[in-house]
C-alpha cells in the first residue's frame, strides 16, 4: 500500500511541475499583451505549487512580486538595479505596480 501511494505522489509532482513551467512560460510569453491573463497563469502555478507541496524553481520565483503575488517583466512593471557597496552587493528588484523592492544577496570573488 505505500509503495502505491509514494508512486502516486511521485506522478502527481512530475504532472504539477510540469503544468507549473508551461504556465510560467506562458505567462512570460503572453504578458505584454495581456497583462491579467499573465498573472491568472502565475496564481494557477503557485496553486499548483501549493497543492503538491513543491518548491517553485528560483528562475521563476524572483520574478513573482512577494507582496501583490503578481508576475515581474523587467522593464514594464518592474526595475532591476545592481548593487555593489553600502550593504553588500545585491541585485535588487522594485514591482511598480505596489512599489515592493526585494533585494537578491550574491558574493563577489
């Protein structure tokens, strides 16, 4: 019974990854043009995420605004500005739509 069971889960969380980057790329692809039916797409991928208890992968995670959940496009509705004095070196990401900044830490060599 749970070998049956952790092969059924193991299918669920290949089917939901899978269903959670096609709708990340579509939402990348589509949000120039329409910019809710985009953030539909990433609310149905967290969900997705959320149900199979699954990590969203980080390529895909720093372009969802932590505050208002919605999908980040660089140069429409958000700034990216690099950052290397003051509190360490940092990529830091602004959402002009709510006006959340997060700021991304990396190490210079």
């Amino acid at each position: 019974m749970a070998k049956n069971k952790r092969k059924h889960q193991a299918i669920i969380i290949r089917i939901a990854d899978t269903r959670m980057n096609y709708l990340f790329q579509k939402a990348h692809d589509i949000f120039p043009n329409n910019k809710e039916l985009a953030n539909r797409y990433v609310y149905l991928a967290r969900r997705y995420a959320q149900r199979a208890k699954i990590k969203i992968p980080s390529i895909w995670k720093k372009r969802i605004c932590h505050k208002c959940k919605g999908f980040l496009y660089p140069g429409i509705n958000c700034r990216t500005r690099i950052h290397s004095k003051g509190k360490g070196s940092h990529v830091s990401t602004t959402c002009l739509d709510c006006n959340q900044t997060t700021r991304y830490f990396f190490k210079i060599r």
